[in-house]
C-alpha cells in the first residue's frame, strides 16, 4: 500500500496543529517528521502503525512518533480530535529515546492529565505556547509510563528520512534521482530501491506528493494566491495545481484552507476549525 508523505508536516520550527472530526473517517497510510496526538472523545477508530493495527475508543489517546508510516480509520461516526506538532517541542523525549520506539500507539492517560487536555484545548482554545507544552507534557509523562519503549527495527527508515529532509530543503531546485542519492551519500539504485520498497512508489511520485504538500503548508500558513502557490510549488499552472492537489487530497485547495485548524508560535498566524460538534 502506498505512503502518502506529509510535507505539511515537516520542519516548521515550534508548529502546533489540530484538526477536529465528527465522522467515519479514513487516512491512507502516510509518514512526516512530526510527532502526532488523537484524543478520542467519543466512538471509536482504528488506527495501524508500521503495520500492526489497534483500537481507540472514547477517553483513549494515540501516540505516533515522527516518521512512523501510519493510518487510521473508523467504522462508525466518531469524536476526536489529531494534534501534529513540531520535534522540537519533544526533543527531551527524542533524545532520550533514539532509536526506539513504542509497543503501543494507543495508551489511556490519567484523569488528570486528560482533563488539562480537554479544559484546556477543547474548552478554552488555548493554543498558547505554555499550554500547549504542558499538555503535551503531561501526556508523554503518561505515555512513558504505561508503554514500553523498544529498539526500532524498520528497514530503510534512515535512508527514507536523509532523502525526504534533503527534498524538503531542496525542492524548489527540482532535484533527479542521481542527484539526490549523491547528496545523501547513496547509490541511485539503491536509493531507488528504497523508496520503492518503503512507499510502494517511486521517487518521481515522491517529488509529486511533496510539492502537493509544499501547497497545504502555503495554504495553512499564507494568503497566497492558488495561481500563486501553483507557480511557487511547481505545479506549471493553475488548473494542474487543482487537479492534482484534490486527486491527492480528496479536497480543493479553498476548502483544504477553511478547515485548517494551525497555530504557529512562533507568529500570530492562527487559521480556526470550522468542524462543529454534531450528535453521535
């Protein structure tokens, strides 16, 4: 199965972003460089991380760290809520385990905890620095605690990330196969044989997937223009940037835009949800 790659979700400094759903839902299989929270508030979903798939239901919380191939899905119309946010804001975490990874993705946290959470996030909408560090905080205290952490065994992986950061920082320059396996120190064809072997796809088709994700970081974070954001990812015009960004995404740009809910906090850009709360 093919590995969508979040670009979106990639290198933005101390980024914070959360995104509500009220709906039986469905996201292929991806990655980013972003660690990525889900608290469940009602219903259940199904969530599957470098293959092995777990249920969450109401009052569960999900875990994934950066650059674990993931998906979820849902059955049944359900409440929760996805938090992606920046390394740096985990970096004591990272460090301490490199190299590691948990058991499980699904862990129950304490009622304390989850209450910060919900009083915080959910009720107030405080996306201030300070919150949003405690909060995270306080789950990964949980989280550490009741998952055992173990040595990561994914095949390729390191290569897989050098490629992707190296394609984040060089995009624009449209860099060939040739060239990137040069930069990060490879061979082509075992560059190549990576990619294909991790994402069921090759590295043109990854050049594709980041520039759609170059996009959503432009429509999440700018006021830019489509035709300007189709010039600037790539794309030649505006009518392939439309065609192609919803053939991926499922959406338009216009509506991806609205439903955007990103704090960036290092800036006063703030874009809101507009998912409301519906019956269950």
């Amino acid at each position: 199965m093919p590995i969508r790659i979040h670009k979106s979700n990639f290198g933005r400094g101390t980024a914070f972003s959360h995104h509500r759903h009220v709906e039986r839902y469905v996201m292929p299989l991806h990655l980013h460089q972003f660690a990525e929270m889900v608290l469940v508030r009602e219903g259940e979903i199904f969530v599957s991380v470098d293959g092995r798939t777990q249920r969450a239901a109401g009052g569960d919380f999900i875990f994934i760290q950066p650059f674990r191939p993931h998906r979820y899905f849902s059955q049944r119309v359900s409440d929760f809520t996805v938090y992606t946010f920046s390394p740096s804001l985990i970096s004591d975490f990272l460090d301490t385990n490199a190299g590691r990874v948990g058991e499980s993705a699904v862990f129950k946290a304490s009622e304390a905890s989850r209450i910060l959470f919900e009083k915080r996030f959910l009720e107030a909408q405080d996306y201030s620095p300070y919150s949003i560090r405690s909060c995270i905080a306080s789950m990964l205290c949980d989280y550490t605690a009741a998952v055992r952490m173990v040595d990561d065994e994914g095949e390729g992986r390191h290569v897989l990330i050098k490629l992707i950061e190296y394609l984040t920082a060089s995009l624009s320059e449209n860099p060939s196969l040739s060239e990137a396996a040069s930069a990060i120190g490879y061979s082509a064809n075992y560059l190549s044989h990576v990619v294909k072997k991790s994402l069921g796809f090759g590295y043109l088709s990854l050049l594709g997937l980041l520039r759609v994700e170059e996009a959503k970081t432009l429509l999440e974070n700018t006021k830019k223009t489509s035709l300007e954001i189709s010039m600037e990812c790539g794309f030649g015009s505006e009518r392939t940037f439309h065609r192609q960004f919803k053939r991926v995404t499922g959406t338009s740009p216009s509506d991806y835009r609205r439903t955007s809910g990103v704090t960036v906090i290092n800036n006063d850009i703030i874009w809101p949800e507009t998912v409301k709360r519906q019956p269950l």
